[in-house]
C-alpha cells in the first residue's frame, strides 16, 4: 500500500522549525533528509509498480474480450462405424476438432460453454446409413431449439441433414447436439458428421421476439 505524504509535511515542518539552530540540528536534518529521499523513492517505486498492474489487467481484460471464439468438431476415428441408436436421448460428444479457439468446446462432454453475451451462430451436418432414422437437436441449457432429420432410405442408401441456427448466448449458457432416442449417426473417418459454432458478435442487450431482452446478467 502506498504511504500517505503525511511524513513527508512533517519533515519538512520540523526542518523549517531547525533553521535558527543549524549547527544543533545539521546531523539530525542529514539524517531525516536521507530518510525523506528514502521515502519518496519508496512512493516512486510502489506507484510504478501499482500503474504497471493496473495497465496489465488492462490490457488482459481487453485481449480476452476481443478474442475470436470458434470452433469445428468431429469423431476421432479409426474405423467407419455408427453410433446409436439408444433408447434415450443422448449428448453427441464430438472428440476430434478442426479448431477450437479459445477452448470453449469441450471435447469430454460434447458441449460448447459460451464465453461472453452474444449472438452466435452454430451449423451441424449428420451423415448416416439409410436403414435407420437419422438427426440431431441442438439444445441451449437443456431445452430445445432446433433440429435436423433424414428418416430411413427405402434403398438403404446412405442420407444425410443439416441445419444452421443463429442464436443469443448469455457468458455461460451450454449448447450440444442431442442424438434423439432411435437415431443414429455415422462415425467415419471420413468425418462427414461435424458440429461447428463461433461468436458472430458481443452484446450487453440482445433483444429477441422470442423471449424478454436478454440482459446478460446471469440469474442469481
């Protein structure tokens, strides 16, 4: 903590009261002068290191803040295979990422934490073998938004959908891609399924006809 200017007056008060006893008071003025230089070098060097500090938070608050946000994800495979279907919903956790900058998707879970109060938008392409029904959710905090499905090919030919979707994100909402029950989805390495997201822009108030504006203010 940086020292009040208080000790500095009084040296200097008790210096201007020793001017009529020069020779009595020399050795003692030498002295406090040492110990005022002393203090004001300590001044010196905490505001410099104080204005250094607050220059880094600074510059570290800004850098986060205008940092891309993006990502584009797949399954890691060694062999072609399918998974589902199951006989509940289930988290699609895609392992493999094209890029993943800031980090924000989660290649354990499969979900993307958004990392500041914004729009963005989200695009997710499913490719599977005709024989069964397949598709995706996408799901914001666990509630629906929008979803893509290719039902069964009479052939058996391979069938694929897609889906793109723009949404509002307060900082820590989650988004995954949910494999309805029944569905499935191919797994080639390949890599014709992929789930991608990036911020398209930051904002303190989303207005929506969806919904009351979204203040990006996280319920307590």
């Amino acid at each position: 903590m940086m020292k009040t200017p208080g000790a500095v007056l009084l040296l200097l008060l008790w210096l201007v009261a020793c001017v009529g006893a020069a020779d009595q008071c020399l050795p003692q003025v030498t002295a406090e002068l040492r110990e005022m230089s002393r203090l004001l070098e300590q001044q010196r060097v905490e505001f410099t290191n104080a204005k250094a500090a607050l220059e880094k938070k600074i510059q570290e608050t800004q850098t986060q803040k205008d940092a891309p946000v993006a990502f584009s994800a797949s399954f890691d495979m060694r062999e072609d295979l399918h998974i589902g279907p199951f006989n509940q919903d289930t988290t699609l956790v895609f392992n493999y990422t094209f890029t993943n900058v800031g980090n924000h998707y989660n290649t354990s879970t499969g979900v993307f934490t958004a990392p500041v109060c914004g729009v963005y938008q989200f695009h997710y392409h499913v490719f599977a073998s005709g024989v069964k029904g397949t598709g995706a959710n996408l799901e914001r905090n666990g509630h629906h938004v929008v979803s893509a499905y290719n039902h069964l090919a009479p052939d058996g030919h391979d069938v694929n959908t897609s889906q793109t979707v723009s949404i509002e994100l307060r900082e820590g909402d989650k988004v995954c891609l949910r494999l309805e029950r029944g569905w499935w989805v191919a797994a080639y390495t390949a890599h014709q399924t992929t789930f991608s997201g990036q911020l398209l822009f930051e904002a303190k108030q989303l207005p929506s006809g969806l919904h009351p504006p979204l203040d990006c203010v996280q319920p307590q």
